[in-house]
C-alpha cells in the first residue's frame, strides 16, 4: 500500500519520498534495476526518491505529510523512529488499518497518542485495493480527523480525476468500518469455500447474510466507542466490506478455511498479511469490554483462534432464535 499510494501521490502532482525499511529491499532493488514493484506489478515513477533508514532524516525534516502503510506491529516503532526527525507542523496520514490487541487503540489512535497531536492525525481508509491504485482504476477514499482542516488538506494532496477523496471528522467511525470490515470478510470467505459441503457451487444467500449483519454489528461497535452509525453507511464500512468480499486478502483466508484449511495452514498458504486474523480477537474483546453482541465477530474470533468448525460457525449464525432486525 505504501508503493501503491506513493504512485497515487505523484499521479496528484506531488513530490513524495518513499522511506523503505529493512523489509523493503526487494522493492528497492526492482526500482534501481528499473523493474515494476514487485507485489504491485506497475511502475513506480521514474523519478521517486526511496530513502533507506539511514537516510530517512534528509526525508523527514521538510515533511509537509508522512503518510504511514506499516503493518500494526511496525506502526509504533516506525512513529517513533520518525517523530523527531520531522518538523512540528507534519501532518501523518495513516492508511494502517487494525486494534492494538493489548491496548485495543486504534491505529490513528496509536498514532495520535504517540504524537501527542490528534489534530495532526488523519486515517486515510476506503475500498482501496492496492494494485488498482497503483494501476490508476477510480478509486474513492474518506479522511478523517478530529481537525476537519487537517483531513481536507491530506484529501487535496491526494486528490487527481481518477482518485476521489471526502473528508469526515468522525474518526471512530471510519477506523471501525476499516478494521471490522477484515473480521467481516472472512466470514464471507469461509461461505464460499463452505459451498461444496452444501453441494452447491456458491452460498449466496449466507454471505449476504453475513454481510448485512456485519454491517450491523460495524454500527454498534462505531456507537459504542463514540462514533457514528451511520459512517458505516459509507466508503469506510460498506464500500470497504464490498471491496474486501469481491478481492481481498481476509475473504480469500476465510475460503480457504471454509474449504478445510486450518488457519494457520490458510495462512502460510497466502504468505502475507491477514489483518482480520489479529483483528479478530481485538474486535471480540472490544465486544465483550463494552458488552455488544457481535455473534459474526464472535464466531470468526472462534474459528481463526480457538478451532471452532466453518460450518459450525456459518449454522451457529443462521440457528438463532427469532429477534428483531436492528
């Protein structure tokens, strides 16, 4: 995502200066060599500057923006890396989805904290698949901050006529559509890799099931932690969880165990990131910390961590009594 929103921000005509880490050498020995990233597939611009850690000092300290496309475990260290390398009026863009599963903060929350600065904070969610950014597919994205002139100046520096940004102040609610929609996601996925143990070739009516009910249980916990229900209404919930169901990482996990994969076997199958795996057991204990019934949240939690069955999970979901809708 770093490369894809990188490509997306020179497409807006601006200068930016990709920081690579140590995990990053591939990425950074494909562009010396002039070859296309290698996870994207495209190129990134010819004249981008990529800084090694080394060098990220001479990146920071004029920063008008960082934007931040670390995993959640190297969102903390990588903030802290920066922070005092970059000029007090900074503003950092946070594209990292996912809960702190000790602290259960967020990601703009981490960040926001670190900083000691909320207002210079601004998570930058959507359906957003990498590639298609990269590749210049319309793509439409929401930035939110607790400072509406902070998320309007990240949505111009992104904005181009194929990449169309709206501004929000409710940042609870888009982070919760963000992250919750991954937990979603793969209980989609593990309905259609349940289909053959129904005889049939797809299980549409429960993945709209699920699908509809996660929605649902995205605008309880958004109210629960004083955001807004009807954000999950929009590019942060709804979009977010179509994109993720039609192409994503967390749908194609939850196929694999709904075929009979264990989890860890699913994941060492795809070889990368899973966030709904981690967000999964961060999202039921923020259901259980507040006391929301969340039973999708709940049932994938059960699968991917404590070896409840697929189908188990899918008919434990449809088995309930009869209760009113919302």
């Amino acid at each position: 995502m770093g490369g894809a929103l990188t490509v997306q921000l020179a497409r807006a005509g601006r200068v930016p200066t990709l920081l690579a880490t140590e995990y990053d050498s591939p990425v950074v020995e494909a562009y010396v060599k002039g070859e296309p990233h290698p996870a994207l597939g495209v190129h990134l611009p010819d004249d981008l500057a990529i800084a090694d850690p080394a060098s990220w000092m001479d990146a920071a300290q004029n920063a008008e923006a960082i934007v931040l496309a670390v995993s959640t475990a190297g969102l903390v260290p990588t903030v802290r890396t920066l922070a005092p390398l970059a000029p007090e009026t900074c503003l950092w863009a946070v594209a990292t989805k996912g809960w702190d599963e000790d602290t259960l903060r967020s990601a703009a929350g981490v960040v926001a904290d670190e900083l000691a600065a909320p207002d210079r904070v601004v998570a930058v969610v959507g359906p957003s698949l990498a590639h298609e950014i990269a590749t210049g597919v319309p793509t439409a994205v929401a930035c939110a901050s607790t400072s509406l002139a902070s998320a309007r100046t990240v949505a111009e520096m992104f904005d181009s006529p194929r990449f169309r940004t709206y501004v929000t102040g409710d940042v609870v609610g888009v982070e919760v559509g963000a992250v919750l929609k991954n937990v979603v996601a793969i209980g989609c996925g593990m309905c259609d890799g349940l289909a053959g143990a129904f005889g049939v070739e797809a299980m549409t009516n429960a993945k709209a099931f699920v699908f509809s009910r996660g929605l649902v249980e995205m605008s309880r916990l958004a109210r629960a932690l004083g955001g807004k229900a009807e954000t999950v209404l929009g590019l942060a919930g709804a979009g977010d969880l179509f994109v993720t169901v039609l192409g994503g990482r967390n749908a194609r996990f939850g196929r694999l165990v709904g075929e009979g994969r264990t989890p860890e076997e699913a994941l060492a199958e795809m070889n990368t990131t899973v966030e709904g795996y981690a967000n999964a057991r961060a999202a039921a204990a923020l259901a259980e910390k507040h006391g929301l019934d969340l039973p999708v949240v709940e049932v994938v939690a059960k699968v991917v961590h404590y070896g409840l069955p697929a189908q188990e999970a899918i008919e434990r979901l449809v088995g309930g009594s009869v209760e009113d809708e919302f």
